[in-house]
C-alpha cells in the first residue's frame, strides 16, 4: 500500500470513527434523561457534549488528512521514483569497401523507440480470444532473419539489404496460456504495415522455442525503413524487436565488411 492510499484508509476510518462518537453521544443523552440524580445526569450530559465534540474532530481531520496532512506526510517520506524503460540498443554495423567508394543509404540504421507500445482500435476489433494473459508470460528478444530453420532464424541481424520477400521475427516464450489472444504489430518508420492476431494454439503449449511471427505483404511492400515488431499477449505487449532494410547498396563489385 502507498502513502495515499493508507492516508485515504485512514481518513475512511476517521469517518467511520465520527459516526461511532455520534451514536455513542445520543445513546448517552437517551439514557441521561432517564435518571433522577441530577449530578450523574449532568455528567452524562457532558459526556454527551465531549462525544458530539469528538466526533467533529473526527470529521475534520478525515477532511485536512487528505487536503493538507498528505503534502506534509511527503515531506517526511518522499515519495520514490518511477523506474522508466530503458531500450535496448543494438549495434550498429559500420561498411568498410573497397575500392574508394563513398555509398549513402537513404535510411539510417540506427532504430529508434516506440514511446509506449498500444493496441490500435482496428486490431482489437478482430479479436477472437480472451485477452487476460498470465502475468508471469514471458518472450525471449525477437531475431530477424530472411530465411527460417522451422525452429530458429537462420543468420539472424538487425540491418538487412533490398530486394527482402518475407522477414520472419523469431522468439522463445514460456507461461503462456493457450487460447488467449496474441498479436504481432509489424512498424515502418512508426507506421503499421503488417500484422497478424489470433488466439494462442494449443499446439504451441505453455512454453517452448521456435515461436515466430512472419511479415510477406507489408503496406506499400518492402522498402527502406526502420522497422519495429511489437508482440502483445491480450493488451499486454512483452517483447519488442527492431530491425533497418537499406536499399541495395551493391553498386558494380565493391567489396565491403562489417565491423560491428
């Protein structure tokens, strides 16, 4: 429980607190009334008089708890920072060639962040699953590659060159549940261009390897651009994977290497 919620707790209590002081107060005027010594009455009198004091006490401080006392409670106990997520950049290979040629791709490979990852509206409308995930579902890093082994991405990298067919993003995944709606939502330069969404197979389990997600027609086809892959379990998103297509750089026969 945070502090707010506790001085929220607190200040419920109060109230309830108040009501309790009331109650007791006319239940002791109630029974005043009806004894004869005039000493003790006016002592129940008073101490009716101290309840219904009390109760207004307790009806303020619920009101100044949580309007003035919490930015003093702050003050002795500030509050700690949110942890922000932190990408994970991946290298960036740099092309040596030989002989002396100067090559400027039209794109950088240099992936920038998606600030936060959502579902759009369009996607969740064809949702045909249930979209409670378990919360312990978790993705490895998803690998690109041109070609796939049926298990594994073959010679997987983040910067790949035109003409590109079919792009497969490869993943391993543990705790999943079967049955509940996953998505992979495929980004050109922050615009969607490809995707697939249905329910998780049974076939797939509960946790295993060779979990992939493949992209063939991409809106506008395969240019170049910075690409970003974003995989979701219900409205979840778990793993994000980021790759750059340059256009084809191979002008006559220079002969080049990477150096990442």
């Amino acid at each position: 429980m945070d502090i707010r919620a506790g001085i929220i707790v607190i200040a419920l209590f109060a109230v309830i607190g108040a009501f309790l002081a009331i109650r007791a107060g006319i239940l002791n005027y109630q029974a005043a009334r009806k004894i004869s010594f005039y000493s003790l009455r006016k002592r129940y009198n008073r101490n009716s008089i101290y309840l219904f004091l009390f109760a207004l006490f307790l009806f303020y401080f619920a009101y100044w708890l949580p309007t003035r006392g919490e930015p003093l409670v702050y003050q002795v106990f500030p509050p700690s920072p949110t942890a922000s997520l932190t990408a994970t950049i991946t290298l960036s290979p740099t092309i040596t060639e030989t002989p002396t040629l100067t090559l400027t791709p039209s794109v950088s490979d240099t992936p920038t962040l998606t600030p936060t990852p959502f579902l759009p509206l369009a996607i969740e409308a064809l949702f045909a699953g249930p979209v409670t995930p378990n919360p312990n579902a978790v993705f490895t890093a998803i690998q690109f590659s041109t070609e796939f082994d049926g298990v594994n991405p073959v010679n997987p990298r983040t910067s790949f060159e035109l003409p590109i067919e079919t792009m497969y993003g490869g993943f391993d995944y543990n705790n999943t549940l079967p049955g509940v709606q996953w998505s992979a939502l495929w980004y050109r330069n922050r615009e969607l261009v490809c995707y697939e969404t249905e329910p998780w197979r049974t076939e797939w389990g509960t946790g295993g390897i060779g979990g992939y997600t493949e992209c063939s027609n991409p809106v506008g086809g395969w240019v170049a651009g910075q690409y970003e892959v974003v995989i979701f379990m219900g409205y979840d998103w778990k793993t994000v994977g980021r790759f750059v297509v340059l256009d084809n750089l191979a002008t006559g026969t220079p002969t080049f290497t990477v150096t990442p």
